[in-house]
C-alpha cells in the first residue's frame, strides 16, 4: 500500500536539492510531483507522489 504520509513543501525541497524559486518554475512547466494546497495555504506532497516523480525522473533519464 502506498504511504499517505504528506510532506511539507521544505521537505520536498531539502530531498531533491532544490531552491524553492526552481520548484516553482518547474511546477509551472507541469513538472512537478503533484501538490496539495491546504486551507491555510501551505502546501504538502504525498510521500507516494514525491516516490513516482523519481521514478519518471529516472525513466527520463534513461
């Protein structure tokens, strides 16, 4: 079963080495694993969609 544990967006940032400003242009291109936006504004990504962004990172490269 996929994990449903939700990272924060530092999180995300600090495991793929990323500033935040890249994340967000990546994003906009659609490239990024998918958000979660919050009530309260704050953004969060599943553990299970951060872990298949890699893998078609890796697929990508390939």
């Amino acid at each position: 079963m996929p994990s449903s544990k939700k990272l924060k967006l530092a999180e995300v940032l600090a495991e793929i080495d990323m500033s935040r400003a890249a994340f967000y242009r990546m994003r906009a291109r659609g490239r990024a694993p998918k958000i979660i936006k919050l009530p309260n504004g704050q953004l969060r990504i599943r553990r299970a969609d951060l872990d298949a962004w890699w893998a078609d990172c890796e697929q990508d490269a390939a």
